[in-house]
C-alpha cells in the first residue's frame, strides 16, 4: 500500500472515529472511548484494527507493518479528538466568558480582563462563549481563527519537542535497558491473523461483552436490569473512624474490570502489587490523619475558590505532594542511569538535540507571552517534562494504563510559596489557569504513544522514518 493511501486511510478512520466518540460522549452521555485512565484508546482503536485484521485474512491487501503504522497514528489522533485532549480543551476557552462567570460583580471577572486576546476567542459575554454553550447560531470562526492558530502552534512544538525527547532516550530505554512495553501486547496481537483464529480469544471476549452488554443496555434503557461489577467501601464505612477511610473525594472502591484485570496481567507483578499494596496504604493514612485530628480543610488554591479535594496542596495527608515526590525521583533516576548515554547523545544525533532545544526555547517563549514570568515560565517547562519523562517510564517499563499526566504545574509553586492575591500577579493565575491542559489531558502522554509507535515499528519491521 501507499503512503498515499495508508494517510488517507489513517485521516479517514480518525474524522470517522472523531464523530462517533463525540456521539457516543456527548451527545447520548455514554462511556470515555478515548479518554479516561484505563487506556481506552487502545481499545478504541482495537475496533478498527480488527476490522483491518479480518479484511487482511480475507484479501491480505494490508500487511502486519502498515496495519502498525496505522495503529501508531490512531493511537494518538483517536484519544486527541475526545474526552482525551478536545472535551477538556475547547470548553476551557469560552467556560470563564459565559453565564456568571463573565459577571462584573463575579470574583474572576478580574481575572477575565487581562486575559490575552490572542489565546481566545473574546472576552466576557462574546458570542463566540454564548454560541459555544447556547447554539441556535453559526459559529463565528473569525473570533475562533487566532486563539486556535496560536493554541495549534503551541502543541505542534510539543507535539515535536515530545518526539525529540522520544529519540533522545530511545537508545537507551529500547536497547540498553531494553524497557519491557508491557501494553504493547494487545495490539501486537491484534496485528497478528493468528489471534483471530484462536478460539480462546473469542471465549475471552464473552464475559465483557456480557457485562458491559447489559450495562450499557440499562444505561440507555433503565427497565434493563444491571449487574453490578464495584463494591464501594463507603456504604459500609459509616462509622468514626472507620468512613475516613472512604470519602468522597477518594473513593475505597473493589471493582470487577476485565479491562483492568487484562492489564494487571500484562504488566509485571512488582508493579501490579506494589499499585494495590500503596492504594491500602493511602487508606490506611486517611485513618491515621483523622485519628489524630487532621482530616479538616485547612486552605484553597485561590481564597474564595478553593477546593476539598484531597489532592490539593494545602491539605493534608498531601497526596498529590507524595505522587509528585516520586515521579520526580524516577525522572531524575532515569537521566542519571541514562547520564553517559546522553552525553554522546549531542554527536550521534544532532539534529534531535537542536530540534529539542528550539522546541523547548519556542514553548518557553510562548508560556511567557501568556502572562507568565519567564523564570517561573521555564520553570513550569521544566517540571512538565520531568513529570512527563515519569510517566512514560511508567507506562512504557511498568504497563501502567496512564494517559494523562493529570498534574497542574501550578500546584508545585503554590506548595513552595504559598497562595492568594499577594503571592503571584493575576497574569500568573492567568496563566496556571489556562496551562492546566497540560495537566487534564493526554499531551502529556504523547511521548509515551510515540515510544511504543517506535516500537511497534521495530517488532514489525516497519522503517522509523515511516
């Protein structure tokens, strides 16, 4: 097949795939295809491999190889066009300019104003916010052209300085450390005709089928009995102190999940046990802290609009502090196991180097004109890659399931400095506010789809330079 074909193929299923996530998510308020953190996309992106796999039996018109480069792309471009990147991005452009929010009495419309023209598409009350949430009018895609051209820019350099970091450690996590990219077996075995011929794969699929079957039966028609897969600690733990360990913002949930069930097998035992093992820890400090008095709400974000989340950082036993605190040190473990490699990294591969540091230079530039100051702008950067480099050590080695990096860089200074009107300018909450996507969606785990695109071209024999 064609480069030609395989890229109208790959534009093809992903605008098809685009309409039926947002008609699945949206408009009938079913499951997260391609966005939650059980690694959906890959099984979003099953479905069309499969139908691929079974033609390939039939008229073996595609090899192993394209159907890996098309898997390699869909990965990415599936899960960006739903719940994954656009359901969280676009609303957070016009969400602050509509309704009460957009108020002059409000307590953000201080904030509103000095918001900068280009990264949206008007300020307080503009059509292009009522339109967004209202409808009944054409969209107005002259206020729409410059915050999207300049948001565009902004993740083709991380889409770029992503790949750039890919290749820079691609040696030594692929070859060197030989990194197990345990959720990678799927969809080798989704590629491979011989899966489709194993009658145990087909009796595997019945239990799910069956499950999720009748629950997404009763979902669209509630006369429809449900089975019910979870059992939530909370309807039990009702007494002190025993329901500290189950509250609302943390839930003390056991659930049946194939899906989660499948992943745990693939991924190491060290790391399927050590994520159960520390999720009964956590519990276990949510009674301690409440034993001994610490379970209030002790301090918000911005004063008046704080949250009780646990995982903010003013509240104790701090969790979100205790994550950030580990990842860190696997970031920094990891460049200091890899330090010899990427000291000749600068002369065997050149360009990437260059390309990493102009993609990171033009990132830096861009959080800057957004309102933040250019210390703690490359500061945010540094932390985003650091926390980035993390997770897709996790992912890639460990098999765990992330797709977001799910971490607000703005949470780390606020730790260090503290909070409210005096500590940072409004340009700088400013700019926290809208960078949150870095946190809330799958950019983060771009680098991490683009390691296993690379590997799954190795295994399959596929050129990198496809």
């Amino acid at each position: 097949m064609s480069t030609f074909r395989l890229v109208f193929l790959i534009t093809g299923i992903t605008c098809l795939s685009a309409w039926l996530v947002q008609r699945v998510e949206l408009v009938y308020g079913g499951p997260y295809l391609a966005g939650s953190t059980t690694s959906p996309e890959q099984i979003f992106v099953a479905i069309p491999l499969a139908v691929l796999a079974l033609a390939a039996l039939a008229g073996r018109w595609m090899d192993r190889g394209e159907r890996a480069v098309l898997y390699a792309a869909l990965v990415i471009g599936v899960s960006a066009t739903a719940s994954g990147f656009m359901h969280r991005f676009l609303p957070g452009l016009v969400t602050g300019f509509y309704g009460g929010f957009a108020s002059p009495t409000g307590s953000y419309y201080r904030f509103l104003k000095i918001v900068p023209e280009w990264m949206v598409p008007g300020g307080p009350g503009a059509q292009a916010a009522v339109g967004a949430f209202e409808g009944g009018s054409a969209v107005p895609w002259q206020d729409w052209l410059v915050p999207l051209t300049c948001w565009s820019l902004f993740f083709l350099m991380l889409f770029f300085t992503s790949l750039c970091l890919v290749w820079i450690f691609r040696r030594r996590w692929m070859e060197t450390e030989r990194l197990g990219f345990p959720l990678l077996e799927m969809p080798l075995g989704l590629l491979s005709d011989q899966l489709y011929r194993n009658r145990a794969f087909w009796w595997g699929m019945v239990v799910p089928l069956v499950l999720f079957g009748i629950n997404g039966l009763h979902h669209y028609f509630p006369a429809v009995g449900q089975i019910e897969p979870s059992l939530a600690f909370a309807n039990f733990l009702l007494e002190d102190p025993w329901k500290a360990m189950a509250p609302a913002e943390t839930p003390f949930v056991f659930e049946f999940s194939p899906l989660l069930i499948g992943v745990a097998y693939l991924a190491p035992v060290e790391i399927s046990f050590s994520t159960w093992f520390f999720f009964l820890i956590s519990r276990l400090q949510l009674l301690i802290t409440h034993m001994i008095g610490r379970m209030e709400y002790t301090g918000e974000f911005i004063p008046g609009h704080g949250s009780p989340w646990l995982d903010w950082p003013s509240h104790f036993p701090f969790f979100m502090a205790q994550a950030r605190g580990g990842l860190f040190f696997l970031a920094l473990f990891s460049l200091w196991s890899a330090r010899r490699s990427l000291k000749g990294m600068f002369s065997l591969r050149r360009k990437v180097v260059w390309g990493f540091l102009a993609g990171c230079t033009g990132l830096w530039v861009w959080i800057t004109a957004a309102g933040m100051p250019p210390l703690m702008s490359a500061l945010t950067l540094l932390f985003f890659l650091l926390l980035t480099l993390a997770f897709v050590r996790l992912r890639i080695d460990g098999g765990l399931p992330v797709t977001t990096v799910h971490q607000i860089i703005g949470y780390l200074f606020c730790v260090a400095l503290g909070s409210g009107p005096g500590v940072f300018a409004d340009q700088t909450y400013v700019a926290f506010g809208f960078l949150s996507v870095l946190g809330f969606t799958i950019v983060g785990i771009w680098p991490a789809m683009q390691f296993e695109g690379l590997k799954l071209a190795e295994v399959c024999g596929v050129s990198n330079r496809r």
